[in-house]
C-alpha cells in the first residue's frame, strides 16, 4: 500500500483499525452497508424496520424493503387488484419519507404465500442482487401463514446464497450475510430473544410519517383491530390531523412497549444513563442460520452506538 509511505504511526493504526472494521462488517463497495427486509404484507417492513432503515438511510447506507405478499385481501371493504395497487403506491410514498433506497412488492396473493423452491431461488435471487450485508425478516412462528413462511424461506435463503450452483444466473455472494428477526410477542415454541435493541427517538417522527402513508390500513385494522368495518379518514384538515394524532399515539405506545420491555439490552448497548431515557426502540434477534457476528461486530451493522 504505497500510499501508507509516510503515514504517521497513530494515523496508520486508525486507518488499520478503519479498514478491518469495513471488512469486518462486509460494507458494499462504497464503503456502505446494504440491507433488505423481507415483511409478509405492505407495512410489516415500515412497522419492525421503519427505524433503523430510516437512520440507515441517513448515513448513507443502501435499504431494501420487500413485501412477499401485495396485501390485496387486508382490508374491510377493498380487495384484488385495486387494493394491491393501492397498497403499493403506500409503500412507494413511504419509502421517500424515509429516505431508503427502494421498496418492492411481489407478486404473491395475500394469505397464499408458500415456501415454494420458486419463491426460495427468488428469495436468494433477491438477496444476491442487492449484495446484502444484512438481511432481515419474520421468525417462522409469528402469528400469520404470510409471516411464517416469509421467516422459512428468509431461513432457506441462509447458506444457498453463497452456493454457486443454486441459481447460477445471479452470481453468488462471497460470504453469509447476517440474517435477523423483526421482533414479536409470540412464546411458543421460543420467544424472541434480541441480540441487538436500538434507540428510534431521533427518527421516530419520520417513522411515524411513513405510516401514516399506509392509508388503506389506518381506516381499517389499524383502526378498528379487525377487517370487519373501516373508519375513514377525515378529509377536512383539523379532523385529519386529530386522526393523525391518535394514530401515531398508539403507534408511539408501540414504540414505548419496546423499549421498555428491553431496556436491559438498552442499558447494555448504550450506557446506563442513555439505556434508562431511551423512549422508542426496535429490536431483532440474530438468526443461527447466517453468520454469527460477535456483539461487538453486531454494533458495526447498527452504527448508531457512541464509542
């Protein structure tokens, strides 16, 4: 490395330590982290991921989002096609609010997605493309079909990336990602268990803002905790903002439930000070299929902590 020639020995170790840390971390080309996020239905990534992609985005890392369903039966009165296209026109207007790279959805009805070899090879396609460092989606034991399987195949997708043979029209990544668990509630047969919580509150408006773009689902689940009937969205703008409001209140008691229910990890990661005033957090758990980051390589991924 002739450029080095001269360098300073304090300066050369900080370049050193600089340099490991990128390969460490797999950085892209750039020197940026690439991540997707696999969510069942248009707004599981916004929801679980919203956060850390936006904050991500901000640093100039690279975010996918990928809906493996079109979500075209999530809703009390709309369905096929044109609640399909509506939901991705959410998704699309989400996305530049939170400043991420790109937002998909794939072709898949809502309710019937399958851990086909099909949709395993586009799954691996999918992650190969983006020549991701980070891959996240559900655990294979949250509460809907759509969630489960996207989990499976996120699973299956683990290893077969880096294996040449197995779809050979996309070149195969060098090395295993790091695959992860949007957070749940669910216990049975294991609860999710974080490996990493990380502190939203600089960008929780701007999450909030993004789905407050996903329309289709505040006048319908978000709103009445079922597909049974819709409370539209006022149009005059004092009543559309007061729904704005309550909306993104229980989306904050969300954010808040989070963080409180892992503020030991909080305390952990940043410092006892810092850990105890986080108010919105999200969480995710490392899956033992990819790579097995340390803790402190872990953090790399989420360069949101202090030294």
């Amino acid at each position: 490395m002739k450029w080095l020639r001269g360098v300073s020995g304090l300066v050369l170790a900080v370049v050193i330590v600089a340099l490991v840390t990128v390969a460490a971390v797999g950085a892209g080309e750039d020197g940026k982290l690439r991540i997707i996020v696999f969510g069942a239905h248009p707004d599981d990534c916004e929801g679980r991921a919203g956060g850390v992609a936006a904050m991500w985005a901000a640093q100039g890392h690279h975010v996918k989002f990928v809906a493996t369903t079109n979500g075209d039966i999530g809703h009390a009165e709309m369905a096929g096609g044109p609640l399909a296209r509506r939901r991705i026109k959410e998704v699309k207007e989400a996305a530049k609010v939170l400043g991420i790279d790109e937002s998909v959805v794939l072709d898949n009805h809502d309710g019937e997605l399958m851990p086909t070899l099909e949709n395993r090879k586009k799954f691996v396609r999918l992650i190969r493309e983006w020549k991701a460092d980070i891959v996240m989606g559900h655990r294979p034991n949250d509460y809907h079909p759509d969630h489960r399987y996207t989990g499976v195949l996120m699973q299956d997708a683990a290893f077969m990336v880096t294996v040449a043979h197995f779809c050979p029209d996309v070149h195969q990544l060098a090395k295993n990602p790091v695959f992860l668990y949007l957070s749940d509630n669910f216990q049975k047969p294991n609860p999710f268990e974080p490996d990493i919580a990380v502190s939203i509150d600089e960008v929780f408006e701007k999450k909030a803002d993004a789905l407050w773009a996903m329309e289709s689902q505040i006048e319908s689940l978000w709103a009445t905790g079922n597909f049974e009937k819709i409370v539209p969205i006022p149009k005059e703008p004092a009543a559309r903002e007061q729904r704005k409001q309550e909306f993104q209140g229980r989306f904050a008691r969300r954010g808040e439930s989070t963080a409180n229910k892992y503020r030991e990890k909080l305390i952990e990661l940043y410092d006892e000070e810092k850990g105890k005033n986080v108010r919105y957090a999200e969480a995710f758990e490392v899956c033992e299929y990819g790579r097995q980051p340390s803790a402190e390589e872990l953090k790399q991924f989420f360069p949101f902590f202090e030294d």
